[in-house]
C-alpha cells in the first residue's frame, strides 16, 4: 500500500484549536463520564442481577489497564485533537488506508450518542416531576378503583386473557390487576402518553414525542455551552461537576454509614435464570452469555474517561498534562463506578433492581434519592442533581465526539467541512454535525426502551472496535515508532495486557451484543461499514488519492518512511483473530430458549 501525502490546503491555514487549558480543564470536561453509570446500571441489574457489582468493578479496573495504552500513545501527538481513535489511526495507516479511518469513525459512533441518551433520560426525569405517573396503589388510583368496581366482569374478555397469562390467580385477582392498570391510565397525565408522529422502523421505534421536544431543548443548550471553545466549556462543568460528583459521592457513602445496605443482597453470587426474572440461576452458558452481556454494556461506561485526552492540542502542556488528565479522571471513575452500584444494589436488593422504572432508567434518579433518606423536596432536589449529572456527560460528550470529527477532517480521514473553528476555538461544523445526527438518534431513543438500549448496543459494539484498533495501536506504536520521544511510556506490561484485554472485550462483544437486540452485531457491521464510501468520497474525490501534508508531522515522518512496515504480517494476522473470537463467542454463548 502506498501513502502519498501532499500539501491540499490549497495555501489557507485554517484556524485551529487553542491551547488554554491544563489538565485540571480535561479533568473537569470529562467529569460527565461517572455519571454515564445513570444511562445503564437499570439495564445491568435486570441482565445480571446480583452479579450487578462486580460487572461495573471488573470492568472499571479492565478500564483503568487500557488507559495506560492510550495515554502513551496520546503523547505521541502532542498538536492533535479528537482522542485515542486519532493516535490509534496514525499506527494502522501504514497497514492499510481503510482500517486508520475506521477506529476514528468508529470511536465518533460510539461516544456522540451520549447526547440522544442522555437527553432522553434527562427529559424523562423532568416529566416524572412534572406530570408523574400514578402508582397503582396511590390514593388517587385507589379512589378511581373503588368508583369503577364495576366495570369489569369475571366473563370479560380481558379477565380471561389475563388469567391464561397468570396461572394459578383467580378471576378476583384478575378484576384487581386490571382495574388498577385502567386507573393508572385514566390518572397519567396526557403529556406522558403524547406523541405527535410515531412510526417503526426495523427493529426500533422513533417518536416525536414529550421526550423527544424536551431532549432537543437540552441539546441545544448544551451547544449554546459548547460554542463558547473549551476554555467556556470547562469552566461551566467544573462548577457543575462538582454539584455532580458530590451527590453521587454521597448516594455511594451514605448508604453505607446508615446501615442501609443488605449484605445479603450480593450473595449468591450467581446470574440471573432469565434477564429480568427475579430468580437466580447457574453458572451455565445462559448465565454467562447473561453476565457478558453485562460486561459488554458496562464497557461503553467505565471505559469512557479516555475521553480526557480529546483535547491533547488544547493543552498548555501536552506533554505533562496529558497522562495527568486520564491517570486522575481514571482514578475518579474508579471510586464511583465501584461504589455507586455496591451501594445501589446494597439497599435496592434484586425485586428492587428489577423493577420496571430501575431498568428503563426513568427511575434511578428517584431511587438514589430514597437512598439518602431523602423525601419531598429533597428528593426533587436529588433529581435535579442528576439531571444536572445526565447534562454533564452530555456535555463531554458533544466536546470529545465533535473533536474526533474535526480531527479526523483535519488529518483526511473525514469530508473536509468538518475542520472548521470558530473565533472561541470551537470545531462548530462538526458539533452542528452532531447536533443534527442526534437529533434523530433522541426520536428512536425517546419511543421505548427497546428502542433505547438498541442504540446503546449497536454504539458500544462500535466502541469496542475503536477499542481493539487502539489497544493494539499500542505494540504497534512500539515497533514502527519506537525511536520517537514518548513523554509517558506505559510498562510493557501493562500494554501486553491492554492488548489482551482488546480480545477480551472482543468476546464480550460477539458474546453479549446480541443479549440487548438481536440485530445489534449486525446492525453495528452496517454502520462501522458506512466509513468506506464516506472517506472515499474526502480521500478519492476531495483529497485526489493524496493525505494532508501535516498528517504525520506530529512523527516527523516522510512518505518514503511510511513505507516501512516493520509490523509485517503481524497486524493482518491480529485484525483476523480479532474477528474469529467475535464470530467464536457470537456462536457458543446462548440464551436458553
């Protein structure tokens, strides 16, 4: 293969990102991550029960190896934006122009769906406080009960369908149920069931609904936010980092001290008999495709505080600032993400964790209120504490996501529009490009869900391709460019071990993608594919065959040292054992049933 780089700025500088921040900003903008846990700790405990904890600490820790890989490589590119996907890119050209691309496209898939998520969770929150659904025995539903006893009749239709659904009741039991499901539906605000066009679409739903209208005003915000450059950014979510991260701090601690917890919610240590069954089951194939597809979610959380190193060219010093920023947002991570689901399911136990508002998320806010004695107002002010948490991890989402595009146009990867800043610093085009893709991404998110978890599947089979690429861009750094000046160079062990875990989360893929949405693995191949005709439309038809001629001078390489592939056949034969243990681990690990 060969690499022609050429000078195709056409004699104009663009403007470029401005270096204002230390690693103390990087800190803060990707103090969002912790509060990613918000997004999925529902769905993990309906997927792996008591198994819950140790899925976020193991995959935490898992996290916290595979960062040392990445904040070696980071220091590679001290004048490069847009994260661990670009420094990966740079190892991978050499060997073949399609895959450099893909870790890039890749990483962008799965991190700027943070935005749609979040905004569906925030605006659920905000409609649980607004217009809040009945519980089935609230007074209000009791008293709609009582003055429709006679509604229903044991020969109903309904009575019937629901007795051949629950075996073993009886026709008494079956008028209850229903008149209490009617009640809660005549009582539930007409906002919460509003929509105002709704259509399937494959296998999800898209709906243009309350949710919908309420994240896309968030959206907005947190772009109104962004536009100020990062130096803005950063002093923002600093102040509301911090009323983020201590709430959670306190939901993690408090628990604890009062005697909340139940140890005897963590024991036995055993999988769930059948995803939201709350009935445990052995450590059999079905127990474990369960408890990987834990570990497959988890990933697209703990793993995501390499964001830090997004703003390498915005640093005052790189070469310091860059392994301080991922080593202590490393260290955050791992205190909260360890903590927060130990106590979460502490005090919750299994029926608790199980149940309908904790899985779908709209819930979670409420519980980890409770769990600090809270009620009434304090309650709502825990809510508003993790919207504000939800708004954060947006936020550092729309930073580090609209980076890796710009960086990505910036170095050929991408169509060329994308590299364009503002006067504050700000890659706008490419945060108007996120802007726009989420907005359709909030209305499959905000139908149900189904719908929800779709997304987050097919976005973290993404991220764990970006993440196989760039844990062995590592090694692959080492042997072409191992003569290049590293400002933090990660043991050798550590990055032996940040390669094997690439194919650990490999496997977790191929094992536990299909857990969440059985069209998920190949719904990802689809879109992981969809970087082909996009870069051969910047590389072919706007670039002529040519890269950048500032692509690599971070390397002060040559195209004629491009050349030389000291790798050999090593990297070809890694990318296919790489695919064999997704395929290995899709084919052996199964749902009973």
């Amino acid at each position: 293969m060969t690499v022609e780089v050429a000078d195709i700025s056409g004699g104009q500088v663009p403007k470029e990102l401005v270096r204002s921040i230390d690693w103390r900003g990087a800190f803060w903008v990707a103090s969002g991550v912790p509060a990613l846990v918000l997004f999925s700790i529902g769905g993990i405990a309906g997927m792996t029960g008591k198994v819950a904890f140790v899925v976020w600490a193991a995959s935490m820790v898992m996290g916290f190896v595979q960062s040392f890989t990445y904040a070696e490589i980071a220091g590679l590119f001290p004048n490069k934006s847009g994260g661990a996907s670009i420094y990966g890119a740079a190892a991978w050209v050499r060997y073949s122009k399609i895959i450099a691309p893909l870790s890039v496209w890749c990483n962008w898939l799965a991190w700027t769906p943070v935005l749609s998520l979040g905004c569906s969770i925030a605006a659920a929150y905000i409609l649980n406080a607004i217009g809040p659904i009945p519980a089935a025995d609230s007074p209000q539903v009791l008293a709609w009960v009582q003055a429709h006893a006679g509604s229903i009749t044991a020969d109903s239709p309904r009575v019937a369908e629901w007795l051949a659904a629950n075996s073993g009741k009886t026709a008494t039991d079956a008028i209850s149920a229903l008149l209490a499901l009617d009640g809660v539906s005549a009582l539930t605000p007409t906002i919460r069931t509003w929509t105002l066009f709704s259509q399937s679409l494959g296998p999800v739903t898209f709906s243009l609904n309350a949710v919908f209208f309420i994240g896309a005003v968030l959206m907005l915000i947190t772009f109104a936010i962004q536009h100020r450059g990062i130096l803005g950014t950063a002093n923002v979510q600093k102040y509301i980092g911090l009323l983020v991260i201590v709430p959670m701090l306190i939901v993690g601690v408090v628990p604890i001290l009062t005697g909340q917890i139940d140890w005897s919610n963590y024991s036995p240590l055993a999988p769930l008999k059948a995803a939201a069954l709350p009935e445990t089951g052995p450590w059999d194939i079905n127990g474990w495709t369960l408890v990987l597809g834990g570990m497959f979610i988890a990933a697209w959380s703990t793993y995501a505080f390499e964001t830090a190193i997004c703003y390498t060219s915005e640093f005052k010093d790189p070469k310091t600032d860059t392994f301080k920023a991922i080593f202590y947002s490393g260290l955050l991570c791992l205190l909260l993400y360890t903590l927060v689901p130990f106590t979460f399911q502490g005090v919750l136990g299994l029926d608790g964790m199980l149940a309908g508002p904790i899985v779908d998320g709209s819930g979670v806010a409420d519980a980890m209120a409770k769990m600090v004695g809270g009620s009434g107002f304090l309650v709502n002010i825990m809510v508003m504490l993790m919207i504000l948490a939800l708004m954060l991890s947006i936020m550092t989402a729309m930073a580090g996501s609209s980076r890796t595009l710009y960086q990505g146009s910036v170095d050929g990867w991408l169509p060329r529009y994308l590299d364009h800043v503002n006067d504050h610093g700000a890659p706008t085009h490419a945060m108007w490009t996120d802007l726009v893709f989420n907005l359709g991404l909030l209305a499959i998110a905000a139908a149900d869900a189904t719908s929800f978890f779709f997304i987050l599947a097919v976005s973290n089979c993404c991220y764990i391709i970006f993440n196989f690429l760039n844990l062995n861009s590592g090694w692959l750094h080492r042997i072409d460019n191992g003569h290049i000046t590293r400002p933090f160079k990660a043991p050798t062990l550590l990055l032996a071990l940040g390669t094997f875990l690439s194919f650990v989360n490999a496997m977790f893929m191929g094992a536990g993608a299909k857990v969440w949405n059985p069209m998920a693995l190949t719904s990802a191949a689809v879109a992981a594919a969809l970087i082909i005709p996009v870069f051969i439309f910047r590389h072919y038809v706007q670039d002529r065959g040519q890269f950048p001629q500032h692509m690599l001078d971070d390397l002060n390489l040559t195209a004629n040292s491009m050349q030389v592939r000291k790798a050999g056949i090593l990297p070809y034969l890694v990318l296919l054992a790489g695919v064999c243990v997704v395929l290995i681990a899709n084919w052996f690990f199964q749902l009973a049933g």
